[in-house]
C-alpha cells in the first residue's frame, strides 16, 4: 500500500520546494497580534468613540429619527459655517478622519497652505480621484497628474524618493488606476507624520475648537400626528345601544322630578 502511494506522488523537481520555503518562509515572518491585545484596543475604540454614537449617547438638540426635528442633519451638514464641538473633536481621532470630514479636509487644506506644503494634499485628492474615476479616463488621468505634480518644473511639484518615482515611471508606461499608490502612500505618511501632528497643536484648530458650537436639548413632540384623536365612526350596535339608553333617561326623568319635589 505505501508504495502504491509512493508511486501516485507526482514527481517533485526543486523548484517545488524553493516555493515551499519561500511560503513557510512568508508565514512565519507574518505578523500576529494576541487576541487579548485585539480585544484591548477594541476597547479603547468604543470608549473613543462612544458620545459620537448616536445610538449609545443620543443627538443633539435632538433625535431625528424619533422625532419631526430634522436640526441634527442640518448642523452637521457637509460644510457648514460653524462645526459641532463632537464633529471637531473627531478630527483629532485620527488623520483619515480629518480627511473624510469635507469641513476638516477644507481647514486642513487651508493650514498646509500657510505652510507651503498645500501641494502634498492636492497630490492625494488628484490620485483620488484616478483611483475612483471612469475607466475611460484613466489615461489622461495619469498624465495630468504626473504633469501636475511629478514632472520637472511642475506648478505644484511634490517631493518623493528616487526610488518610488522609479517604480511611478515605471508603472506609467502600461497606465492603470493604481500607478500612483507609491508615490501616494509616500505623501500620506509624510501628511500623517509631520503636517497632521502640528495642525492639531496650531491656533488654526484650537480656535475652530473654541468657536464650535455645543447644541442644546430640545423636547419635540415625537410625532405628533400620532397623539391626534382619532375619530372612528362607532359600530351599529353601539349606535342602538345609546339610542336606547337615550330613550329610557328621558322617561325616567319627570317620575324622578315628580318624587323629588314631593320629598
């Protein structure tokens, strides 16, 4: 029997096993994290996050979706003029939230313009875009950008290694809609590192912070159609029973007056 099953084995050259150690060798550099470190920062982030859950902590001034008060959804529009202290305080979470916030993408924007360094997040909004965009355009896309940001002399030239540009060049001669991940990565980890640390400590945001406003509570009457009267018209039977009822009060009445007045 083992020698039938010696023989049925395919035959096994080296370079099968060059490619079974490099998996094994793969997987043992993979890294693991302990189900206790897991459930840690699980933690962590619900208390983090637990007064902007709805759900857990409520809104303010109300809930819309209990009641006909629609002032939640308003104060937390996309761009508004003044912010929610919650919605500010989001942004210091951490720096994707800052740039899925439009209101905090648009104040970030205006501080590394203070800074001269504006180019950096029109480079990740342009790669964005040729991430996300028709694929009918995806070549024009990449020339606009490496035209825009890459190329030499270009108005708003951005600053990566000689090694990423080489893989980016590389790439763009068969343009696809990921041709940009290094050289986007690179300046998002540049944003995240130095730009996004000094926007939180600058007057730009604490004076955002300061002026923000905190909505107060408000009881609105949780569907007030709800609390009408409804007015149901009666059954037949019903109907008969109080005509007669009707009818027997107004032959009683006079005897009981009579015995009254002689009392």
């Amino acid at each position: 029997m083992q020698r039938l099953q010696l023989q049925s084995k395919p035959n096994q050259n080296i370079d099968y096993y060059k490619r079974e150690i490099e998996q094994s060798s793969r997987a043992l550099g993979r890294s693991r994290v302990k189900s206790s470190i897991c459930l840690e920062s699980f933690m962590k982030y619900c208390e983090q996050y637990l007064l902007h859950d709805p759900i857990m902590s409520g809104c303010l001034p109300s809930n819309p979706w209990i009641s006909d008060d629609t002032t939640h959804w308003t104060i937390n529009s996309n761009l508004v003029g003044t912010p929610t202290r919650l919605r500010v305080e989001r942004w210091s979470f951490s720096f994707m939230e800052l740039l899925n916030d439009c209101l905090g993408k648009r104040e970030f924007k205006t501080y590394l313009e203070k800074e001269f360094s504006g180019e950096n997040l029109y480079f990740w909004e342009a790669c964005e875009d040729l991430r996300h965009g028709q694929s009918s355009k995806i070549t024009l896309k990449v020339e606009e950008v490496y035209k825009n940001f890459l190329s030499p002399g270009a108005a708003r030239w951005v600053n990566i290694d000689s090694k990423t540009m080489e893989r980016t060049l590389e790439g763009m001669k068969q343009p696809n809609r990921f041709v940009m991940d290094d050289a986007q990565m690179h300046i998002y980890f540049l944003m995240k590192k130095d730009s996004y640390p000094r926007y939180l400590k600058s007057e730009l945001y604490k004076n955002m912070l300061a002026k923000a406003i905190v909505p107060q509570e408000t009881k609105k009457s949780v569907f007030p159609f709800m609390r009408r009267q409804r007015h149901s018209s009666p059954s037949p039977a019903m109907v008969s029973q109080t005509t007669e009822d009707d009818g027997k009060s107004k032959d009683v009445g006079p005897k009981n007056a009579g015995n009254v007045s002689q009392a």
